[in-house]
C-alpha cells in the first residue's frame, strides 16, 4: 500500500492527546470508532440523521461527512466523555428519566447535540420551534420528538436554577 499521501494528525479526543496517520479520505465516524468509541453511530453515513454527531470544538457535527483528517488541533467529544467516575451527566440523566431513550440508537448523538445547543447564547428560555430547529439533525424513530423537546426544556430550568 503507498503511504505516500497519508497525513498524520494531533487532536484530543474526550480530553485526552492522539496522533493518528491516516488516509486523507477516512471519515471521521470511521476512525473514532476504531479507537472503540461505539456510541458513535452509522446510520446513515451520508449526513441525514445525526446518529454520529460529535463534538467538535464545541459544535455539533456529523462525523460521517467529516473528514479526519480535518482534525488536527481540535476537540472532539463524544458521548464516552460525558459519564465521569460512571456518574452520568446531567444531559445523560436527563434523557434517562425522561423516557427520551426508546431504542437509544439516536441518543448519543442527541445528547452530544443538546449539549451543544444549551451551551449557545440564546434569550431563555427556548421555545419548542427553536429546540426542533436545533436538533433537526437529528432523526429519532421512536420518541415522536416531543420527549427530547421536553427534556432539553428541563435540561434548561435546571441550569438557570444552577446560574
Ligand atoms: S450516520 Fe452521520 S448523519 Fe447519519
Ligand atoms: S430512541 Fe429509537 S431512534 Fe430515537
């Protein structure tokens, strides 16, 4: 195989240093799942239901279209990075109480993607338009939506009682 064109990257990935070489062409969903991180999803892999959005930088995105080698020096979260000590976090536990986990196919990447959309500037509270509209991204067969609009509501009461 010519290695030639391969391209050697530096980002943290839930906190922690990584240095991969690797094809110009591996989608970044590919290869955070070959480092065993499973909760990102391959539904559809062509950018239609957020089942593999991740947290770059602190934005949400699909890593099916996002190319790795477009990694270097950022952060990448995902959802493995969220439970400390196997404690959830407060978006984890929120989706868990609230029946907002049916299937749970979608819900990493819901929950990395409300994650990103409560950590946005916004007038508060939101309105149930703009929660839809924010994770439109995200395809759920199960829940019918109004669970996880609810949920991101919640999610936001707690953290203005917590300002
Ligand atoms: S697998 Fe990436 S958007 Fe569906
Ligand atoms: S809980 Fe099943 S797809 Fe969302």
């Amino acid at each position: 195989m010519n290695h030639a064109s391969w391209v050697t990257v530096t980002c943290t990935i839930n906190g922690a240093p990584y240095q991969f070489t690797l094809s110009p062409a591996t989608p970044l969903s590919d290869l955070l799942r070959t480092q065993g991180l499973l909760s990102v999803k391959q539904g559809c892999c062509v950018g239609e239901c957020g089942a593999c959005t991740v947290l770059i930088d602190g934005t949400a995105i699909d890593s099916c279209l996002y190319l790795a080698a477009w990694i270097d020096g950022k952060e990448i979260r995902t959802l493995e990075g969220e439970s400390v000590g196997g404690e959830l976090s407060a978006v984890q536990a929120a989706y868990a109480k609230s029946g907002a986990v049916q299937c749970g196919f979608c819900t990493p990447g819901l929950v990395m993607a409300t994650k990103a959309l409560l950590a946005k500037p916004h007038v508060k509270p939101f309105t149930v338009q703009e929660i839809r509209r924010g994770l439109a991204g995200n395809l759920c067969r199960c829940t019918g939506y109004q669970l996880v609009v609810d949920t991101v509501l919640t999610l936001e009461k707690e953290q203005e009682r917590n300002d």
